[in-house]
C-alpha cells in the first residue's frame, strides 16, 4: 500500500513538477531559490495528506499551498540565505533574447505587487482559474479575490507601460 502510495506520489510530482515550480517562481516575484523552498513545503505538506487528496484534486491543493505560503513568506524580513547573484549561463539553442527580457520584465513587474495581488494575478490570469478557485486558494472572499487581481494588472500596466522603442 506504501509503494503504490509512493508511486502515484512520485508520478503526479514528475508530472506536473515543471508547471508548479514556474507558477512558485510567479508567487515570490521571479526568486528561483525561494521559488524552490516554497514548492519543496508544499509537497511536503501534500505527502502527508496525499491518500485522502489523489483522487480528487492534487494540483489544487498545492496551489492553495503555495499562494498561501507565498503571501506568508513575503512577510518575512529573512529566509535564512543569501543565493548567489548570478547563475551559471547554459547553452540555448536558437536566439531566445528577446523572450526573456520579456519574461524578465515581467517578472521583475510581478515582484513589485503586494504579494496577495501577485497571487491573484499569477492565479486568476497565468494559471486561468475561475474567480472562485482564486479566492479559495487565497481564503479570502471572491469579490476580495477580484479587487486584489484588478489592482494588480491595474499596477502592472502601469509598470509595463514605458515600452522601450527601438532605435534606427
């Protein structure tokens, strides 16, 4: 029963392992280490309840998890690490450029929300959620839910708006 428990554990980690860690990223502002940290908690936190939550809905439960989380975390003044500031280069096929400034942008704009705001956003807009999955993983009303996702692309348009225009 163990293995089998293990087993369907191990998969739906492997699974979806990719998605949550980016949506993790969202949460803390673009942090990898953080992003990391908070993923790693959350599954943790799903290992423990996994027999009563596989068969109905793991992902959510981990997304209810790390917004929570994420908001949590922000509050604090120090995690307890200092990461290193740059990151080795790996080797890309193709010219990406231009897609990560993009995404850099974006999330250099996402980290500048209040964390429930980024929650709301990252939730309601990168993961598609309907309103009411927003606010139960935020545990907060819907039309708290809402307010905090209106504010956050309101300020994030506002962030976004300078466009850099190309010379020449």
């Amino acid at each position: 029963m163990e293995q089998a428990r293990a087993d369907g554990f191990d998969g739906f980690v492997a699974a979806r392992w990719s998605a949550l860690f980016h949506l993790a990223r969202l949460l803390v502002g673009g942090d990898r280490h953080r992003a990391e940290d908070l993923l790693q908690e959350a599954l943790v936190k799903l290992w423990f309840v996994w027999p009563k939550i596989a068969e109905e809905a793991p992902e959510a439960y981990v997304r209810t998890v790390l917004a929570r989380a994420a908001a949590r975390s922000a509050r604090r003044r120090w995690w307890g690490e200092n990461p290193v500031a740059r990151v080795p280069e790996l080797a890309e096929d193709g010219d990406v450029s231009a897609s990560v400034v993009e995404r850099s942008r974006l999330e250099a704009a996402l980290a500048q929300l209040p964390p429930r705001q980024r929650a709301a956003v990252v939730l309601r807009y990168y993961q598609d959620l309907p309103e009411k999955q927003v606010a139960e993983a935020l545990g907060c009303p819907v039309g708290t839910a809402r307010s905090h996702a209106s504010r956050g692309v309101a300020r994030l348009r506002r962030l976004l708006a300078d466009v850099i225009e190309p010379v020449g």
